[in-house]
C-alpha cells in the first residue's frame, strides 16, 4: 500500500483568496484565525494569504480551524517562483488523510475528497484517483461496484491493481465465476494481492464444484504455517483463506486464519498490508465469532451482536456462498453463517 510520506518539514503554497475569503467569510481578522491554531502566528496567516510558501504543518492547522481539508486550499495556489504540483499534493496531504479516516471505519468522506481532488487535478492522474475512490465505493456499498473497479483496474498503478483485487472481491459476492481472470493478470499482481486473489480463485473453483482443483490453493498456505510466516496481508484474507481451508478439510489451517481475523491489524498500524482492511476488520471479526461459537477467547462485546448480513453478503458474499454449498466439511463446532440470497443484477 502506499506509504504515508513524512511531511512536518515541507512547505507548501495555500491559494492566498481562499484562505483570504474563508476567513472573511467567518468575520475573521488574521489574529483571530492564527488564535484558532495551535502553533501559527499571525505572521504566518499573512504569508499565506500573500501566495508565501508555508510549513505544511501550518497549512493542516489552518485548514483544520477553516473546517476545510489541506487540499482545498492548495488547489490552484499561484506563485512566480515554485508552485505546488498537483499530484505530490495528492499524496502528501490527500492520501494520509484518506487512510486516517479509513483507520475509523470512515468511507464517506473519503470518497467525497477523491472526487473533488479529481476535479483539480491531470486525466492521467485522475485516474489514479478514481480507481481508489472505485474501491472505497465497492466497500461502502455503492451500486455498480463491479463495473467500477473493473474499469479502474487498468491504470497501470498500484490504485489499479487494488481496484482488480476488489472487482474478484465483487464479483464472487455477487456469484460470478472467476474461471476467466488469466494467470497472466494475477502475476502482474504484487505477492500479497497475488495470494489473496489466488484464495479468491480457489472459492471459486469451490463453488463451481470443482475441490480437487481447489486444493492447491491451500498448499502454499499449509507450508507458511509450518514455518511460522506471516504475511502482513493476510488480515485481509483471512475469512476467505479460512472458509477455504475449512471447505477442504484443512480445519486447524482454518482455524488459525479465523483467529487472525479476530485479532484483527495491530492497533498500532490497523492499515497494514492494504489500506482498507479497517474497514472489514469489526465485520470480520463478528463473523468469525458467529461461526466459532463462544469461547474463553471471544468476548462478548465481538459475539453479542448480529452479523451484518447485507454488508456481509456485499463484501464478503463470496463467504456466504462456499458455506452454503460446502456445509457438510465444516468441523462440528462451527457454526452455519447466515443463508445468502443472490441479488438480481451486479448492484451490490
């Protein structure tokens, strides 16, 4: 995933009459608005407005007291000298921003940002923009997932291979076989998002009938296991990974990606190894907890309440659909998940 960049020592250019009419607008004198920050004098204030590079920490702080993102007062700044390129703005200040409202379970409001940062910025780079704001969506449960991330898919960037790993993720919640993805398009993959469509893959084979040809979806896992490696993905695929193993007999296997998946991402890096598992960790740790049952190492709080069955069925279905039709290989102990009804078109 991309990495946020450290950004306390850079300095930007703000669109002085924004920054300007934002504070009129609030009947706002500067030193009113350098009181509102926390460590910006008035000084400051007036290079801003006056089209003067400034720290960036002091542009956060005064778009947090404007009420508006960094961004907005970024966009079209103008100077003589050096200004602000578009898409290091995209990354420096859109994208930790972004991934810190997905660390809170914030979908919405990010997907506002990316399409008004598309609006401001090239085509070229817009579609890097787009293909993540088509995998926020898939999560958030707008229409039209599918066709989305599958059009994003082909911006040749690291956005366009999370919108192909989302479109399988759409596409088997919705029942489509996944028999057509090329090994071609999966090697392009990086080695996390490969084995986690390669998972994707194997349900598929799983609900065409086809174990046989599932099991060696799972062999590279079982040696993993063995040698105690894991991979900062698998918070990610751990649900699926799990349903696998337990559909072909693997329940140890199973087990141990299902306690994964109720540990959930560290505290201290919730992100890791794709940047919206926060946003399917609560689902999928109460999902877990439905089908293991009580134990001395679930509490309450993650057992108590129902699963999210629409949600589930949405970005997750593809569980749904190997429980239902792989039943009887379930260990006695596990659960039966929520029965799946499939929807009549690729809305989801």
């Amino acid at each position: 995933m991309p990495v946020e960049r450290r950004t306390r020592h850079k300095s930007v250019l703000l669109n002085g009459a924004t920054v300007f009419n934002l504070r009129e607008r609030r009947g706002w004198t500067q030193e009113a608005l350098a009181a509102k920050c926390r460590s910006v004098g008035v000084h400051v204030v007036s290079r801003a407005e006056n089209g003067r590079r400034i720290a960036m920490r002091s542009a956060q702080e005064i778009a947090k007291a404007l009420e508006v993102e960094p961004f907005v007062l970024m966009a079209n700044a103008k100077s003589s000298t050096m200004p602000n390129p578009m898409w290091e703005l995209v990354e420096d200040v859109l994208l930790p921003a972004i991934y810190s409202e997905v660390r809170r379970g914030e979908s919405v409001k990010p997907i506002l940002w990316l399409e008004r940062a598309g609006e401001l910025i090239e085509p070229q780079e817009r579609q890097q923009v787009d293909a993540l704001a088509s995998c926020l969506k898939r999560l958030a449960g707008y229409s039209g997932a599918i066709n989305s991330t599958m059009e994003h898919s082909q911006v040749t960037h690291e956005f366009g291979q999370f919108a192909f790993l989302e479109s399988l993720f759409a596409r088997f919640a919705v029942g489509q076989s996944l028999a057509d993805v090329s090994n071609e398009q999966l090697l392009n993959l990086p080695d996390g998002m490969l084995k986690t469509a390669r998972v994707l893959s194997g349900l598929s084979e799983i609900a065409a009938g086809q174990y046989l040809n599932a099991h060696r979806f799972v062999e590279v896992e079982k040696r993993r296991n063995v040698e105690k490696k894991v991979d900062s993905h698998d918070y990610y695929r751990a649900v699926p990974m799990g349903i696998l193993c337990f559909a072909l007999g693997e329940g140890g296997l199973g087990e141990h990606q299902f306690n994964i998946a109720k540990a959930g991402p560290p505290p201290s890096d919730p992100n890791v190894g794709y940047p919206f598992v926060s946003l399917l960790a609560g689902l999928d740790k109460r999902f877990v907890a439905y089908c293991l049952g009580p134990t001395s190492s679930n509490s309450m709080e993650l057992f108590a309440p129902k699963v999210d069955k629409q949600k589930m069925r949405a970005v997750r279905g593809h569980v749904i659909v190997v429980c239902d039709s792989a039943t009887r290989l379930f260990p006695a102990g596990l659960r039966q998940p929520p029965r799946r009804s499939r929807p009549a078109d690729d809305s989801i």
